[in-house]
C-alpha cells in the first residue's frame, strides 16, 4: 500500500500518509490540490476491487452518506474512480477516534459519556431520517475532533431501508463486542439495532470495558443474544439510576422493549446529562457545548451556575476589559475567603474606602417567598473573590411574581455607608438598596421598617450604586432586588461597601 503515496488521483488528490485500513479499503490523509486542502480519502483495495457486491457496497456507501449533512457526521465531499478503483473523499477530522479516547482516559466522566451519546443519537436520528440505518456503530467509528465534537463515519456496511440484497443473505456484518441480538441472528436490522450499539457504547464509555468477552466473535455475538449486560451500578455507582436505566432500555434483547426511535432516547439523554451534570457541580468541554443545546424543559434541570457560568464569566471579562494576568486570576483565583478585590475590579473613588465584613455577614432575605433564597451560601457574595456567587431561588417563567428579593449585608456595629458595588456575571436586573438599624425581620418586606438609601438601579457587571444615608449610621444594608431582568435564577459575585 505505501507505494501509493505520493500518487494523484484523477490529477487532484495527492495521497500523503495512511491513517487506517480495512478488508475492504484504505484510509489516506490526502492533499486536494484544487482547492489546496486536507482531505481523507477511503479508497478501495484492488483486490476487492473486482467483487462486483463489494464494490456495489462501497459505492453505495458513498451515496449513502451523500445524503447526509449534519454537524456529527463526516461529510463526503467527492467520489471518483482512478483506474478502476472507486474512492470516496470525506472532509479530514484531526483528532482522536472514541475508541482511543476510552483506552487513553479510561472511564470517561458520566457527564461526558451522555454527551458523546447524544451526539452520536442524533447522527444517527439524521442518517436513520433518510431510511439509512449505520450497521456498524462502535467508539472505532466515531472520531473525537481536535474542539472534543463526536463525528459518526464509515457507514460502509450502511444500508437504505428501502433497499434490498446484499447483505439480507443472513451474514452478520458489523463489530460482535456492539451487535444488537436481530443483527447477530441475520435477522432483519432497523435503526433500533444502532441504537443497541449506541447503548453498548455508552456503557463502554462509563466503565471502561466492552460489556461480554468471549473466545471468538461468535461466542461475543451470542452473549448479546442471550445474556444481559453486566449491572452498570454495580460497576460504576455514582452514576444515578435513571442513567443506567438509559442504558438498560437502549439494550433491551427484544426491539420492541427498546427505545422505539431516535427521538425517544435522545430525549430521555437529555434530562440524564442534566442530572449527572447537577450531580457532577462543574462541566467543561464537550458537556458545556451540548448543554446549550438541550430544550428548554432539560435546561431547567441543570443549576443556573453551570447552564451560564462559562458565557457569563467570558461577558464579565470583556465588560472589565480584563487582560493577560487578570483574567488568568480570575480563572484560576481559589477561595481563600476574604480578602481585597483586584483594583482593576473595585475602581472607587479615592475618597471611599471598601469595608471589611466578617465571613457570615451576609443573608439571603426572602420574607414574601421560598425560604431557598436564605440559604447558608450568602457568604460567598462578600468573600472578594468574584468566582463564588450567591444564588437565588429558581424562578422557572423568568417573572418574580412578587415585590422582591434580596441579600442584606451586617456592618456591626453600623457605618454610614457611601456606596454599594455589585459584581454580577448574571446583568440586566433591577435593584434598590435599603438600610436599617436594628435586626431585619424575617416577615418585613421593603419599605416597611426600612429606610431606602439609593435609587432603582439596573446592574450590569460591575456597577457602583451611589448611597444617600444622610448622615445616618446603619447597621444592616439590603441589596433588595425588584425585578430579575427575564432571568431564571440570578448570582451575585460580590457585594462591597464602601464608607
């Protein structure tokens, strides 16, 4: 095969490096000098070459795949014969297959491993769309981009619906360690039997391994046929129930026990990546990108820190004008509780000076409402480090459907305070700023025992609130917020005073 190298098929793809190989074709990474791109090209061994229902499979392959455009399948580009050897020229993925990602890292994060498979679910919903079922999906047939995007390819044993022969002669095409039970048994394969592999190869991604080991590939094949996959709990327990029971149902023997479509299971994915991505408390790459993704019924599952934090913090940044040094801070700033704010966040006037609160002097005040907004985690919204936030409660029609909300701070024993400043990576909301002496009751809402000290304001991501106390020293100063600007839950970063 290296002898190829070098050589231009049809005058315009120059083969430059094999990248994989089968009993059927060859896989090169290629120059198309045309348009003076990379490109990988599958062509077709010679010696198969003169099979007439091999090469009537490989070109249809080729048709196949033509009709498919989606942003987690490989594109074909062109197709073309050079001296009798038909080849297809897909766009060129850098990158890694699933296959080696799993034996690199191992058990792959729940969340993560939700996330390929709802990748893959919908290429495959968009290929099994066009009546094409995939046949032959594994972790080796799903390529991992150089951004972590999952990307189906090969459907070289892919076969239209519609379409008859080839391979309704009771042969078992396709990988044993993810052939769904009617595949193995030469029955006839729908789009279920892709969503059987898809199953395996989530359960793969979870614990590591391929569910049935056997001598040969027939003993593996009939495991799936009779055996049930080991417990996935059992090996991998954090992972909540109704993800293994995702799994469970994908992989169900009977067709008619398992998700009936595409649509079905990718639903059902949904609300599991916002489960273990709540239980997870933090998402990166790949999760973060398929959460924005998700409808809006699956979002409201996942906390409002991690469906906006990353948008949010890279909004704050620019707002701030933060660079180099900056902005790694605040990437990388740990909580080491209180401590002074960076100037290039605080910026007061240089009559003002911040004031220094104790670790537990702030409380989430909610008397007209869900006592959630009282929770102990106010403290972080005056510990300076602008990358731990106070939450409100979740307001699910983004309305607050009451007078207010709020946080008030505890300046013991009382100051006449010049200015608030609130840093917020959650902007556009309405705030007034109150102050009293004596202890907030739990049932008194603004303005009923309470003095107001600034005007309406609508905060931004760093926004100074001019305080008028008149002369008057307060103790308790409240961040009473009026209106949450068609958000469903809202975070402060940090609440200063200033005196």
């Amino acid at each position: 095969m290296s002898t190829l190298l070098g050589i231009s098929l049809n005058g315009r793809y120059r083969l430059q490096a094999r990248i994989g190989s089968g009993g059927m074709s060859t896989v090169y990474r290629a120059q198309d000098e045309t348009l003076q791109r990379v490109v990988a090209v599958k062509l077709m061994n010679r010696e198969v070459a003169s099979d007439s229902d091999q090469l009537e499979r490989f070109r249809r392959e080729a048709r196949a795949v033509a009709q498919l455009s989606h942003p987690h399948i490989v594109g074909v580009i062109d197709a073309g014969e050079d001296e009798g050897r038909p080849y297809i020229v897909f766009e060129c993925v850098a990158g890694e297959t699933l296959k080696e990602r799993i034996r690199r890292a191992g058990r792959l994060p729940a969340a993560e491993a939700v996330a390929y498979a709802i990748e893959i679910a919908r290429a495959l919903g968009a290929a099994h769309a066009r009546h094409i079922v995939h046949r032959d999906v594994k972790p080796q047939n799903v390529l991992i981009d150089e951004e972590g995007s999952a990307k189906v390819t090969d459907f070289g044993i892919a076969r239209s619906l519609d379409e008859e022969g080839l391979t309704d002669d009771g042969r078992v095409l396709g990988t044993t360690d993810y052939v769904a039970p009617e595949q193995a048994l030469g029955r006839p394969v729908t789009g279920q039997s892709d969503l059987y592999s898809l199953g395996v190869v989530l359960y793969e991604m979870l614990t590591g391994e391929v569910p049935f080991k056997g001598d040969n590939q027939v003993a593996v094949a009939m495991k799936h046929v009779r055996e049930q996959l080991p417990d996935l709990q059992s090996k991998r327990p954090e992972i909540s129930a109704a993800l293994a029971a995702v799994v469970d149902r994908a992989t169900a023997k009977r067709p008619e026990d398992r998700y009936a479509n595409d649509a079905e299971l990718i639903a059902d994915l949904e609300d599991v990546l916002a489960i273990e991505s709540a239980r997870a408390g933090a998402v990166t790459g790949e999760v973060t990108a398929v959460l924005r993704t998700l409808p809006a019924q699956a979002q409201r599952r996942v906390p409002f820190r991690i469906r906006h934090r990353v948008i949010a913090v890279v909004l704050l940044l620019v707002a701030l004008g933060v660079v180099g040094g900056g902005a790694a801070w605040l990437v990388t700033r740990a909580h080491h509780g209180p401590g002074p704010l960076p100037a290039s966040l605080i910026q007061p006037s240089a009559a003002l000076q911040p004031v220094s609160l104790c670790q537990s002097c702030a409380h989430g005040f909610n008397p007209l409402g869900n006592p959630l907004d009282e929770a102990p985690n106010a403290s972080l919204a005056i510990d300076n480090a602008p990358n731990t936030y106070w939450d409100t409660q979740l307001y699910f029609d983004h309305k607050l459907e009451k007078a207010g909300t709020g946080l008030y701070v505890d300046a013991s024993p009382g100051l006449v305070a010049k200015q608030l400043r609130i840093i917020d990576a959650t902007r556009g909301f309405t705030v007034t700023i109150y102050a009293r002496s004596d202890p907030p009751p739990e049932t008194a809402a603004p303005p009923s025992g309470w003095t107001q000290v600034s005007a309406s304001t609508l905060v931004g991501s760093n926004t100074a609130i001019p305080l008028n106390t008149q002369g008057t020293s307060y103790r308790y100063y409240l961040v009473w917020i009026t209106d949450i600007g068609g958000h469903e839950q809202l975070s402060l970063d940090e609440v200063t005073l200033y005196r």
